[in-house]
C-alpha cells in the first residue's frame, strides 16, 4: 500500500467522521433547544430584524406580578 492510497483512505474516513459528527451535534442542538431555566431562545433569533419601534415585542409581559 503506498502513501497516495493510505491518504485516500484516511481523507475518506475523515470526511464520514466529521458529517457524522456533524449531523449529531445538529440533532443534538435541536433535541435540547431549551436551557437549564427551560426557556425556547429561538424565537429571540430574528430580534436584531425586528427591532422597530411598531413591531410586536418578542416575549410579551404583562404589568401584573406572578403570584
């Protein structure tokens, strides 16, 4: 086996081991979208294209407190 076929080979199993590693890290992110509080940080992803002064408030609040 000469160099140019080892180096084939390795840039082979590279390439499967970094898609794979990839998509699960992506399944990883999209199982576990909430954080430790449980809040969904996504819908705070298109805030900086919404920030006008009419648009509706990402997380709407109420003026009353929680009881």
């Amino acid at each position: 086996m000469d160099f140019n076929t080892f180096a084939a080979y390795g840039y082979f199993f590279l390439i499967v081991f970094l898609v794979v590693g990839s998509y699960s890290y992506i399944y990883h992110l999209y199982k576990n979208r909430k954080d430790s509080t449980g809040v969904d940080y996504e819908h705070y992803s298109d805030m900086a294209l919404k920030d006008d002064i009419g648009d509706a408030p990402v997380k709407p609040m109420s003026d009353e407190k929680k009881k």
